[in-house]
C-alpha cells in the first residue's frame, strides 16, 4: 500500500513543530506506521545546509541562492527520507515543505512563480504532499511567541535569521500561504493557531478525521476506533 504524505506549515511561531507530535501520536495509536522529517535539515546533508539557511549571519545570502539551498535540501531529502517511506506504506509528516519555498522565496522574497514551480519539477520530482494543514495566526502573535521560545532557550539562537525579518516580510508570507489554500482547498486545511495548543490539536484531529478521500477503509475504521 502506498504511504500518505502530510505537511504541516505556517509563520513563524505557529506552532508547527509541537502540533506534529501530536498528529504523530494521533496516528500511531490509530495502528498506523509514521515518521516524523522536517524542511530544511531532514538528512544528514540537509543538517548543514539547515545551519547555513538559518543563521542570522546568513542575513545577506542572495534570495536566488536561498531558493537553490531550499531546493538542494529538498531534492536530499525527497530521494532519501520521503519517497522511500511512503513507498514503504509509511504515513510521512513533515514540518514545512514546497509550500513554505512557495510563500517565503516566492510570495515574500519576489521571486519568480515559475521558476520556482520549475525548479520544483526537475529538481524534486514535482512530489506534492497528500494534505496540508496549514497553522494560521496573525505575524505579530507568531513572532512573539517565537521570540519567547528564543529567549528561553526552547529554540536556538542560531536559527533566528527568519525572525529578524520585516514584520511586512511575515506579512506577505502570510498572505502568501492563505493564497496557496484558497487555490487548492482539496488539499489546504487551515487551522486557526491562535488558541492554546489543546484547541489547536484539537482543531487538527478533526482536521485528520474528516479527510476521508486521503485514507483507506481500514485506515478510516482505525481512527474511528480510537476515537
């Protein structure tokens, strides 16, 4: 049986990387075989390229070399991780993927739709995730909960380059993720990130319940009985 690919994006500080455990947890009790990969940095060569992408010394790093970097850790991680789990049955959850490139080097940077779609294509196969729930909550919000994750040590402090941003650059990228579901609601799920984590999970499970057309019967009947 083939595996089901699910990616989790959003602004910074939306909460992405607590929610994807518990969509893990959701799933493995339900019976189901998952793993948990991110973007950038889900592989051993990812890793370095994640510490250059996110580095505040990187602050001036060419917008075009940032999308190849995006683009190389991708490409990685797609031969090695993705496409063999799901190919394995595996449910693969991810933390940001193509969408993110699409709403920070695309719709935020100003790079050129096209090329990025292309580069997409020929780089990565054109793999598109299954369901994408996307965390969505006002920049202001998600840039102080980021910064209080920073500044109590929860998050390093060498992966802070986004977050120094405008706070009209987490604006467009915003904006730019809530164009991506609006042009693909058979895939978007947008969840409201602004409550406590409990009714944000909450939020999410439903989402994961309600999404039949992705899942096998016998997938189906697990979380119904885990319900």
């Amino acid at each position: 049986m083939k595996g089901i690919f699910i990616t989790l994006e959003g602004i910074e500080g939306s909460g992405k990387s607590t929610q994807i455990r518990h969509v893990y947890d959701f799933l493995k009790q339900a019976g189901l075989r998952c793993v948990i990969t991110r973007e950038p940095g889900g592989t051993i060569i990812g890793r370095k390229i994640r510490s250059i992408l996110l580095d505040p010394d990187s602050i001036h790093i060419d917008p075009v070399a940032e999308l190849l970097l995006y683009a190389s850790d991708r490409a990685q991680h797609i031969r090695e991780i993705i496409l063999p789990l799901i190919q394995a049955g595996e449910v693969v959850i991810c933390d940001r993927y193509f969408d993110a490139t699409l709403a920070y080097q695309g719709f935020a940077r100003g790079l050129d739709m096209g090329f990025i779609h292309e580069l997409h294509r020929l780089a990565c196969r054109n793999l598109m995730p299954d369901l994408t729930i996307l965390l969505d909550l006002p920049p202001d919000t998600g840039l102080a909960r980021a910064w209080k994750q920073l500044e109590t040590g929860y998050r390093p402090g060498n992966e802070s380059r986004f977050e120094r941003e405008t706070f009209t650059f987490h604006e467009r990228v915003r904006a730019g993720y809530l164009e991506l579901a609006g042009a693909e609601p058979n895939r978007f799920r947008i969840v409201d990130a602004s409550p406590n984590e409990r009714q944000v999970q909450e939020q999410i499970i439903e989402v994961l319940k309600a999404t039949p057309r992705l899942f096998s019967d016998a997938f189906l009947q697990k979380i119904r009985e885990n319900a």
